[in-house]
C-alpha cells in the first residue's frame, strides 16, 4: 500500500513577472492526478473563493445570426459550411429587451449578446450599443460576443457600460490552426487586450472535444490562466457535433476528461466564474453535479445558447434543487 503524501503540483516561478505563471507541463500535470486527489483540490480552491452552493446563470442571445465570414470548423454560422443555419439580420433593440425580461424574470441576472461576423461595422455598433445600454436599464449584468474589436469600438461599449466582453481563444495556439484558418491566434489576443485596456471584464475559455490531445488542451488553460489578469469569466465548451460542419464527425471527449477540464480551470484561475456552457444538453445530471463539484459555478441558462440546444429552465431548476444549490439571483429576491 502507498503511503507517500500526496504531492500537488505547483506552478513555476516566472523570472520578469510578479505573479505565478503555469507551464504546460504543470497544468499537464494537474489533469493527470487521479480523479478524486484533482476534485478534492478543485473543491478546496473553489471554496476559498465561492459560495461552493451558488450558481450564477446567464442567457445568451444570438442578436446576429448566421452568413459570418470565418471558417470555424466547429461553427454552423459559419458561411463556409452548409449546417442548415438560416441567415437572419439583427435583431432589434425592443426585441433584445423582450429576451432580457424573460431571461431576468426566469432567474438569470447576465445577459450576453452574440453576433455572427468577423467584427461589428460602424452601424452594427450603433445598435449594440443601444442593446447594452436598454439591458443594462433592466438592472442585469451586460456580456457582449461581437468578434475582433479595434480600441474606438471597445471605448464605444465601455461608455455605453457594457461589464464583460467575450473573445474566446477556442484551443491551443498549436491546434488553433487546425480549426480556424481565417483568423490568427494573435488577433485574438489583440482584442482581449483591448477590452482590458479599456476597463472591461474579460470572458474568455474555449471548446474541448475538438480533437485535440491533452497537451493541447492543457495549453489552452496555461493561455487563459497566464493572462495577467486572468479572466473574471471562463466559458468551458464540450464540443455540440452538427451536421454539416468539419468536425460533426470528431469522437465524443470522455465526459470525466470534461469534468477534469472544469477542475483544472478551477485550479489555475482561482477567482474565476467558471461556465458550463455548450454541450449541456448532452450530459447527465451527475456529469453536470460532478462539474460543479469541479468548481463550476456558472452555467448558460435558457432552451437556447446562439443557435445550439441548451436544456430547459425547469430542467435546471429541478437539478439546483437536487442538488441543494440556488442562483445568485435568487438570493437578491
């Protein structure tokens, strides 16, 4: 029988920043421990931080759909692909505020808004600015998801007092190129960037599923986690195969490497709200508590993420309550 203490891994110390920065192979590492040694060390450090019994929800709403001028391979919007997603103009300013009472009244207290283009034109702008703006009226907190921003558009949505904005990395540089060939890595780093530089909350994760191994997965969290900030928000998507795009065909993630994924973000980017989001519908009930137990504590909330599935209100609800957790919402009620 083995004795031995267990020995978790610590990240190494950089030599010109002041904080910790996580290399590869730590973070490699961390999702090779057994299961239970990586769960009890993502509970410890989730609940220095959080209420482990609290959810925050958001609703996302897809304002642009359809037609966008890059190739993600994962994506139906994508006008390269043939996923059977119609084309549909923006929507306008009453009907976003519609969505955002409905979401607010079933208990969700973000509102992220998601566009499909490459970036926002001039008068794309003027419209979103006026969505987040109406929003933010609600007493709801504001995300926006609108592609690459140059510094007067990321001005425009922190004057307009826009609290998050989400870009997400998607994966490692390294398998980056594999999935995406219309886009750079560093434009997406650019655009980050940007929104901190302008006072805003970084929302950032990426997909998992994808095809990608584990050390390529274990580089997307050591991108995300050496941010200095790290982001406030970290989305955490399971691949939702479709039809008609490249990678409809790629094999499942084993939904334990998932729940790995969640506490091996929970680890290294300690505060973080860390977001259940696309692939949901997809999983049990006890992947989903396990992700929590994980350090999860967001989840996209609503039927509905931009053009995917998501599971019902009442369905999450039912498995809040089962699993004796609330919405942050509903402690303000």
């Amino acid at each position: 029988m083995n004795t031995q203490p267990i020995t978790f891994f610590q990240p190494i110390q950089p030599t010109h920043h002041t904080e910790s920065l996580w290399s590869v192979e730590a973070i490699t590492a961390l999702f090779q421990l057994p299961f239970a040694d990586l769960m009890y060390r993502a509970q410890q450090v989730h609940r220095e931080h959080f209420d482990p019994n609290a959810v925050q929800l958001s609703t996302l709403l897809s304002i642009k759909t359809g037609g966008c001028s890059e190739d993600c391979g994962y994506c139906p919007q994508s006008a390269f692909h043939n996923a059977g997603v119609e084309n549909q103009k923006m929507l306008d300013v009453s009907a976003v505020v519609e969505a955002a009472k409905a979401a607010q009244h079933a208990g969700a207290d973000r509102f992220c808004m998601g566009a499909a283009w490459r970036e926002p034109s001039a008068a794309d702008m003027a419209s979103v600015v006026e969505m987040v703006k109406a929003v933010r009226g609600l007493g709801m907190e504001t995300c926006a998801t609108l592609g690459m921003l140059n510094d007067q558009q990321t001005e425009q949505l922190r004057a307009a007092g826009l609290d998050y904005y989400n870009h997400n990395l998607d994966t490692s540089p390294e398998f980056y190129g594999d999935i995406i060939s219309t886009r750079d890595y560093q434009d997406r780093l650019d655009t980050l960037e940007r929104v901190r530089k302008a006072g805003m909350h970084v929302c950032s994760g990426g997909i998992v599923g994808m095809g990608e191994n584990l050390t390529q997965r274990a580089g997307l969290v050591a991108q995300l986690a050496n941010m200095n900030p790290y982001p406030e928000s970290v989305p955490i998507n399971n691949l939702v195969k479709v039809e008609g795009t490249p990678l409809a065909e790629t094999e499942s993630l084993d939904p334990f490497d998932f729940v790995r994924t969640i506490a091996v973000a929970r680890i290294t980017m300690p505060t973080a709200r860390v977001r259940l989001s696309a692939g949901r519908q997809q999983m049990s009930d006890a992947i989903q508590a396990l992700c929590f137990l994980a350090g999860a504590n967001s989840i996209f909330y609503g039927e509905q993420l931009l053009t995917t599935g998501n599971p019902m209100v009442e369905q999450d609800r039912a498995l809040l309550d089962k699993l004796g957790m609330y919405a942050l919402a509903d402690k303000h009620v």
